[in-house]
C-alpha cells in the first residue's frame, strides 16, 4: 500500500494529539489543518478503507466516516 501521501500531509508538522480530541465537539482545529491540506481526499479514502474509527482523518470524525460508508453502502445497493 502507497502510503506516501502522508509525507505531504499538513499535519506533519502538528502535534499529533491535536488529531485525536476527547470529544468530536473538539475537532474544530484538527479539521482546520486538514482544510488546507493537498492530499485530504486521499487521506479520507485510505481512511475509510482501512475502517480508522478513531481521530480526524481527512477532514472528519470517526463518526462521519461510519455514515459516509453506510451513505456509500446504501447507494451501492440501490444502485
Ligand atoms: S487530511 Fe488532515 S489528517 Fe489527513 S494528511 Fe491532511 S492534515 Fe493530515
């Protein structure tokens, strides 16, 4: 798996617990890195496919990424 992306993520410069907030309600600055960041998408897509439930990956919350799967779910079966 490329993982390569991640050397240009804007947060390799970020403490790394920012990334990991006590709560979701928290998540507004880590979010704020990922807005900025060059490789977000590829960041969201490598997080959804390996099931990271914890901390912001490419701009969302471990929640937001169990709905954008079950969206994704949902619209493969309709399809
Ligand atoms: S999207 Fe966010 S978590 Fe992912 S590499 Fe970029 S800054 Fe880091």
């Amino acid at each position: 798996m490329d993982l390569s992306w991640k050397t240009a993520g804007a947060c390799r410069w970020v403490e790394p617990e920012l990334f990991f907030p006590a709560s979701d309600a928290d998540a507004g600055p880590a979010k704020a890195v990922c807005t900025g960041c060059h490789v977000q998408e590829r960041c969201l897509e490598y997080a959804l496919a390996n099931r990271e439930y914890e901390g912001v990956w490419g701009g969302t919350t471990g929640p937001e990424r169990r709905s954008i799967l079950r969206r994704r779910r949902s619209t493969a079966l309709t399809a």
